[in-house]
C-alpha cells in the first residue's frame, strides 16, 4: 500500500537554504523532499528515544577476548537483557579482536541500560549503541 503523499511550502532565510542544499550534495541526497524525509525521521526518532519508547537499535563492541573475564561479562550482561536481545554476532577480526554486533528491540531506557553495562565492561576497548526506530513512528 502505497502511502498518500502530501505537500507544504518552506521558507527559509537564503543562506540557510543554500547551505541545506551544499549538505544535500555532499550526502548525495536526490533532492529537498528526500534529505527532508530524512531528518524528520531522525528527529522522530531522537523524540522517541527521548522519551523512552519502543525502540530498536544495534549495539557493536570491540575486546580482546584474551583479556581476563570479559567474555564472562559480555555473556553475563547478555542473559539478564535476553528479553531485549534479538540477535548477537561475533566476528573474529583477528587474533586477539572480536567484534561482537547485539541487536536490540525493547524500552529505550533499558536498550541503553544494556549498551551502558556492556560499554563499560573492563576489557571492552571501544562500544557504540547505534540509536534506531521499530519502523511505526516514522
Ligand atoms: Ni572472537
């Protein structure tokens, strides 16, 4: 089902609008219409994050799995988030690293409960929570 489309007129100052458009080029946007879509949805999304919605959202992290306990604490930290968890991957990215990708579906507090007790875990060297939506609000 294709969804209706609508339109409404923007004005902005000159100089805002030509440095919008320098932005769309440089991020290669097909036109005003797709690079606005495209920050109202961000926007939606941080409202919902903001908020504590429903969210979804990928947490990656990088350790050495050498390192003493961490794969204790990452696999500890995992069990008590299960119902959160979607899926976990790991990826062996050489001897020591491991990239460990966790994707996550629940209440945004708790989504960055995980990412925050998962991060924070000595031995994780670097951790991101890559902040998204379930799709219904935008
Ligand atoms: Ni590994």
């Amino acid at each position: 089902m294709k969804a209706e489309l609508v339109r409404f007129g923007v004005s902005l100052e000159k100089q805002l609008r030509d440095n919008f458009d320098t932005l769309i080029r440089e991020r290669k946007y097909t036109n005003r219409s797709e690079a606005l879509r495209d920050l109202i949805r961000r926007a939606l999304v941080q409202r919902t994050w903001g908020k504590g919605g429903d969210v979804a959202g990928a947490i990656t992290l990088i350790y050495d799995h050498h390192h003493r306990d961490v794969l204790t604490n990452v696999t500890d930290i995992q069990h008590d988030f299960q119902k959160i968890i979607v899926s976990t991957q790991h990826i062996h990215l050489d001897h020591n690293n491991c990239l460990e990708i966790i994707a996550t579906r629940g209440k945004a507090e708790e989504v960055q409960q995980l990412a925050d007790a998962l991060t924070s875990i000595k031995g994780v060297r670097h951790g991101t929570l890559g902040m998204s939506s379930t799709g219904r609000e935008i």
